[in-house]
C-alpha cells in the first residue's frame, strides 16, 4: 500500500513538473536564463506534489482522495498550457498544426468577443501600443483558454449529475479531501458547506471579469503581457482561465458534499449505515 502510494504521488509529481516545463518545450526560442528558472520552479512544484500525495495525512491539496477532481482540473490546465503555447509558437514559428490551433482560437474567440465579454476585458492588458498580431493572439488564446475551462466544468457537472462523484459506493472522508475545512467549527456543518460553495460558485462567476481589470491596474510599471514575455503570456490566459473553473468546481463539490452530509445523516435517522466518514 506504501509502495503504490508512492509511485503514484511520482507520477503525479513527474506530471507537475511536465506541467511547468511544457511551454519552455514547445516554445522556438528560451533563453538560459529561463531555462534555469523553469527549472527550478519544475522542481520545487514536483517537490509539493511529490509530499503531499505520498502523504496519508491531509496536507493542502483538496479531494487528493476524490477522483476524478484533480485530474480533470490538471487535464484543464496542461491543454490549455498547451494549445496556448502552439498558439504563441504559431506567430514566429508556423506551421499546419500551430496554424489548426489558431484557426479554432480565432473562431472561438470572434464569436464571443462582444463588448463587456471575458474576451474583450482580456485584451485591456495588452500595451497600447499592441500591433494586431498581439490583438489576435491574445483573443484567439483567450478564447481557447475559456472554451476548455467550459468544457471542463460541463464534464464534471455531468459527473455529479450522474452520480459518479464521488463514486457511488466510496466512502469520503471529509478530513482528508477538505484539510482547511473544520467540521466541528462555527455552525451546522451543512449550512457552512453551501454557504462556502455559494461563494466558491460566485468568485468562478465574477473572476473572468475583474481579473483582467485587476491585473491591468496592477501591472503599472512592470512589463505588459505581450508576444515579446511568451511565458508570461501563456501563464496569464492559463491563470485566467483555470482559476474560475478551479472555484466553480470547487463550489459544485462542496454542495454535493453538503447533500451526502444531509442524505448521510437521513440514512441514520432511519437505521441504516451511513457511508460518509466526516472526519
């Protein structure tokens, strides 16, 4: 049980620090110094992975213990990494699988770049100076980026609707897949869970919005998000973009959570065996 414990949370660090690597790889041209740095944050991210899936106690990553969860928010992030990064590649490196990459971006994109649109509050980080190359790319990414978050959270809405998360005839433990949740804390552990995935589900909703409001006010005086900081380009939409979707799941599993509590607790109520480990 140790042993398959620990290959597992390796492959799952190998997986993290292919992550952080992927747009240095596909990338036409890094410098060493980026190389070096990429490095280092592959390693120290693998590291984290690495201590926190071969650990049996809870650490700081939600629902280790609740597949599919993390698995479909890493799938969400490494493609949207990826298609990104052949995106941005595609502008001084083309070619026919780059240039497919752009033609879907750039239809997804126009359709929903109308005013007050993700999309268009995504292009305000650009610099003024932007040529239309940038405008393209960055509304082509945007759009890539947001049609894979909503393809994400629509797999994992038909799970839970399914019923198939968590699994039908899985206990959850509570302690384990939510470590900065206290259960005996404050009032009804329910109330508390949908009160928490209310908010989780707003912050998703409003993140796509303001964050791009956000980053322009705060990025006065450091170096704009252009094709001449590919990484930082890449990194920004994968932000923009995983974030919301990271919340809304987060917030559709704490509801579910909170139902199981209560059926749980009508389960016992009548006699019967409840499933769900609270703690």
């Amino acid at each position: 049980m140790i042993y398959s414990r620990f290959a597992g949370a390796l492959m799952r660090a190998a997986l993290a620090v292919l992550l952080v690597a992927t747009p240095a790889l596909i990338l036409p041209e890094v410098g060493a110094d980026s190389r070096q740095a990429v490095a280092l944050v592959a390693v120290f991210v693998g590291a984290f992975v690495l201590v926190e899936y071969a650990s049996t106690y809870p650490g700081l990553v939600e629902f280790r213990h609740a597949p599919p969860f993390n698995r479909l928010r890493f799938l969400s992030l490494m493609a949207t990494v990826a298609v990104v990064s052949l995106l941005v590649r595609g502008a001084t490196d083309p070619s026919p699988l780059t240039a497919g990459v752009a033609a879907v971006g750039a239809a997804v994109g126009q359709a929903i770049d109308f005013p007050f649109s993700p999309v268009r509050l995504v292009l305000l980080i650009l610099p003024a100076d932007a040529g239309p190359v940038e405008v393209f790319v960055l509304r082509a990414a945007s759009g890539l980026a947001l049609l894979i978050s909503l393809m994400t959270l629509g797999v994992f809405v038909a799970l839970t609707r399914a019923g198939h998360w968590p699994g039908p005839r899985a206990a959850f433990n509570v302690w384990v897949n939510l470590p900065t949740f206290d259960p005996t804390a404050g009032a009804d552990v329910v109330a508390r869970l949908e009160r928490d995935a209310r908010i989780n589900i707003a912050l998703g909703f409003l993140l796509p919005f303001l964050a791009p409001v956000a980053f322009k006010a705060a990025s006065a005086g450091f170096i704009p998000v252009s094709l001449s900081a590919p990484q930082m380009l890449i990194w920004t939409m994968a932000a923009w973009s995983f974030l919301p979707v990271s919340l809304f799941m987060r917030g559709i599993a704490m509801g579910r959570v909170a139902d199981m509590i209560r059926a749980s607790r009508a389960r016992a109520e009548g006699g019967s065996g409840a499933r769900l480990q609270p703690a």
